[in-house]
C-alpha cells in the first residue's frame, strides 16, 4: 500500500536502470570480525589503526571478489558480505565455504609477512555463515545505488559470527551450509541457542582455535 509520499521513494531512483526495488533471493551470508581490535585500537596511533583496516579489508575484498561476493555493509572492523545473487544455492554454499578458507589463509599470510613484522601483532578473525531466504532491494543513499538484503536468516549469520567467541573457532557455519557440501570438512558439532532466536541451531566449527582469547 503506497500514497503520495511514497512517490519520490522511486522517482528519485530512475537514473538507476537497473534498480532492484525488492525481490526475495535464497542467499548464503557471512559476517567477519576482526578480534580483540578494540584493544588494539587503543594501544595505537589512528593512523595505524585505519591503516590496517584498509590493509585487511583491501586483501579481503580481492577473494570476496574471487568467489563472486558482494560486501553488503561494514561496520567498523566487520564486513557482512552475500553470495548467490546469480549462481545456484548449492554453487553460493560452496564460493562461501571457499571465501572464509581463502580468507582465513591470507590471514595467516599477512600475519607472518606483515603485522607480525611491523607491528608485533597477530590478528584474528571470527566468521560466521548461513543460508537462508532475504529480501533484497536498493536505495539509493547520497545518490549512490546500495544495496540492501535483510531478514531472518541475516540476523541468524550475524548471531552465528558472534557465536565464534564462545566457540572457540575462526570459522562457523550452520547445517543449512554444511549440509549442501559435496565434500564437508571435517567438523565439530554444537547446539546452540542465539539470542533474538527461537530455536536452537546446529553448529559446525570448521575453522580453528584463536590464540587469544582476551575477548569474551
């Protein structure tokens, strides 16, 4: 149900072509954060502190792209980034699999080559996936197209990458994404309760241990 203030909600957009004004999609999504970096924040200068988080996100966004990703938001150090928009489900399942393994593995690389080196600093991260029916549409935001994709299964992803913390693990997805894996990881299995989440969700730790865990 529209009126007339709804009018400039669209007519605003039509030098967007090819605007996407809603649709429902079946998507994978992950949400990265980095950890404990609010310590970190605070023991360096800001220079160094945005310089690393252009450092993370520059090599993080080159295999987002890889796999054919789309970063959706940021938010200060955590990225929230969508798959599927023009592959199968099962082809989205398996670029998110591939993308956090790629991304935890650049990690390491830059961990060794770089933080380690400069600034005697390991840094971690924490992701999260699952899969899940959206709604997806754009806006058009300092009259730039952005696009959005919201709902349940977004608040479960990001409920599951807080999950890490408590879990113990770099990396965890949910029976929805593990299921649909030709050839799974090998993976430990929890139950777990989220908060803003009715039932209980199957979990699998398919990453590895954090070595600091000052975080809680």
């Amino acid at each position: 149900m529209n009126d007339e203030s709804d009018y400039p909600l669209y007519l605003r957009n039509k030098l967007n072509k090819n605007e996407n004004i809603g649709r429902e999609l079946r998507l994978c999504l992950l949400f990265l954060d980095v950890r404990n970096f609010t310590p970190f924040a605070e023991q360096h200068l800001a220079f160094d502190v945005i310089h690393i988080i252009r450092k993370l996100f520059f090599n993080f966004e080159k295999i987002i792209q890889q796999f054919e990703g789309k970063i959706i938001e940021t938010n200060g150090d955590g990225l929230y980034v969508a798959f599927g928009f023009e592959k199968t489900t099962k082809a989205s399942v398996l670029d998110t699999v591939n993308c956090g393994f790629a991304i935890l593995k650049e990690l390491k690389r830059l961990n060794t080559e770089y933080f380690l080196r400069y600034f005697n600093e390991e840094i971690e991260v924490g992701i999260g996936a699952h899969l899940g029916k959206v709604a997806t549409g754009d806006l058009l935001l300092e009259n730039r197209p952005h696009q959005i994709v919201m709902g349940y299964a977004v608040n479960v992803a990001a409920r599951i990458q807080e999950l890490t913390k408590k879990l113990d693990n770099s990396f965890v997805i949910s029976e929805a994404v593990y299921e649909l894996l030709d050839t799974p990881p090998e993976a430990e299995v929890s139950s777990e309760k989220m908060k803003g989440v009715k039932e209980a969700f199957r979990l699998y730790k398919i990453g590895e241990h954090f070595q600091y865990k000052k975080e809680k």
